[in-house]
C-alpha cells in the first residue's frame, strides 16, 4: 500500500506541476500579445495622427474600412455614415478652412483586443491655424474601433468628442 500512496502522491504532484507550467505559459503569452498590442496600435494611432495632419483628406483613408453603412462621429458635423462621407465632409467643414494643423496623441492610449476586434482610447490634442488667421487649441477624446482584415487593422467605428467649453 504504501508504495502505491507514494506513486499516487507523485502522480498528482506531475499533474500540479504540469498545471502551473501550463497557467505560466498562457499568462506569458497573454502579456507578451498585450506587448505587442499595445506597440502596434502605438503605431497605427501616431500614423493616423500624422495623416489626418497634412490636411489633406485623401491620406487617412488608409485607416478605415470602406463598407456601406459604417457610422464615424466626428466632433462637427455630428456623424458622417460611410468613409465617402466622411472623407468629404472634413474636407469641406475642416480642411477647406484651416491653413495648417497638427493632431497629436497623449500617453494614455489604451487598447482591448478580443481575436480580430480592437478598440483603443486616446487623449488627442488639436492645434489649428485658420484662413483666416485664428488659432485653435482643442482637446479631443478618441474612441477608435478597428478590425482586423487581410490588409491590416482598419476603423470600422471611431468617436471624437470635444469637453463642452473647449479645452
């Protein structure tokens, strides 16, 4: 009996050991994917950033997906209902009026994966030069919604808002 204790006790022993070695490695795994998020959508939110800021509304189209349908809310007008939509109403509401701009993103960028949907949330600072001489500073909250597709991540929805009062 005792010799059949002992092998029972070495046999749960192995099957612990195997367990913890088994939690080990999906926690390892799960922090080194967050990693690598969290690089990539540092990349994808500075390039994005860096498009919107050339003024020119063809450069971010990179970044969304183009499907029928798609709801994108800006900070003004209120929401535009396809990338089309979009791309032509910042043209004409933003662009057509601004001399220069630069939109930039905080430190604070967040991102929740779950397989091929991401979403990512990130202070944004907008500095704006008008036509007509003005000069713009807003603070802006970014919600982004990306999917993964087989040319990249792409919005599929994303949400800007302004506090009330300005910055």
């Amino acid at each position: 009996m005792r010799g059949r204790s002992a092998g029972h006790w070495r046999w749960l022993l192995y099957v612990a050991l195997a367990l913890a070695g088994g939690m080990l490695t999906f926690v390892g795994a799960r922090a080194e994917q967050k990693a690598s998020d969290d690089a990539t959508f540092r990349k994808l939110i500075d390039a994005y950033c860096a498009a919107w800021s050339t003024g020119n509304a063809d450069n971010p189209a990179r970044f969304y997906a183009k499907d029928d349908g798609l709801v994108f809310y800006d900070v003004a007008p209120f929401s535009y209902h396809s990338w089309k939509e979009y791309h032509d109403g910042v043209k004409k509401e933003f662009f057509d009026n601004m001399e220069s701009g630069t939109l930039s993103a905080g430190k604070d960028l967040k991102v929740s994966r779950r397989g091929t949907v991401a979403w990512t949330t990130v202070s944004m600072h907008l500095s704006e030069k008008t036509k007509d001489g003005k000069d713009l500073e807003t603070d802006i909250r970014y919600t982004g919604i990306w999917e993964r597709r087989a040319s990249g991540w792409v919005l599929v929805h994303e949400h800007l808002s302004a506090p009330l009062g300005g910055s």
